[in-house]
C-alpha cells in the first residue's frame, strides 16, 4: 500500500508541475519579425535573483515584478498594447510609428506565416 501511495503521489505531483509549466509558457512567436519589432518595443525583461521583471526603455521607473508564472504573459499585454498604438498593416508591409506618428521603419511581411503571425499575437 505504501509503495501505490508513493506512485499516486509522484504521478500527482508530475501532472500538476506539468500543468503549470504549459500554462506559463510564452506563446511562440515569428523569429524574424519578432526580432525586428524588438528593437522598437520599449519593453524589455531584466534577469534579476528573484526571476524576471519587466522594464521600459523609454521610463526609468517603469518597473513590474509579475509572479514567475504570469511574467510572460504580462509581458506580452504590454506588447500588444504598444502595439496597438504604434504599428500599422499596409499590405504586405508593418510601419512602426512613434507617439508623434512618425514613421520609425518599415518591416515587410514575406510569407504568409509572418501575416499570421501579426494578426494573431498583435492583433492587427
């Protein structure tokens, strides 16, 4: 009996870890197009002991410590709200803008995987 409570135990454990590893998994993302609007994001994540933060190039004070399980899917709202406001679909091309509404540069959607990318992660 002890040895059947052990497995039950373990087996539980194991499922529930892997519950919570799928859940805070970010979502998968076109490299090449993700890598180009990086350089634009004003978000970023900071390595620190306790896990990672998430920090604005453009304000110092911009500081969030969400719990290791949501931090990216925090990130990832902050993302697509800047996206929202800063980035256009015309055609088959992605035009980042500024506050002011000037165009900072111009990313050209190739394949339709990267068109499908923009509209599912970002909503455009």
């Amino acid at each position: 009996m002890k040895k059947l409570l052990f497995i039950a135990l373990s087996a539980g454990f194991l499922i529930f870890a892997l519950a919570a590893y799928m859940q805070s998994r970010p979502t998968p993302k076109n490299a090449r197009i993700y890598q180009a609007l990086k350089a634009y994001s004003p978000y970023y994540l900071e390595k620190r002991f306790g896990g990672l933060q998430i920090r604005s190039k453009t304000d110092k004070g911009f500081k969030e410590k969400p719990d290791n399980a949501e931090v990216f899917h925090r990130f990832e709202a902050l993302e697509k709200a800047w996206a929202k406001k800063h980035l256009n679909l015309h055609g088959s091309h992605l035009i980042v803008h500024d506050l002011n509404g000037t165009q900072l540069g111009v990313i050209e959607l190739k394949t339709p995987d990267e068109k499908a990318f923009v509209h599912t992660y970002y909503g455009l």
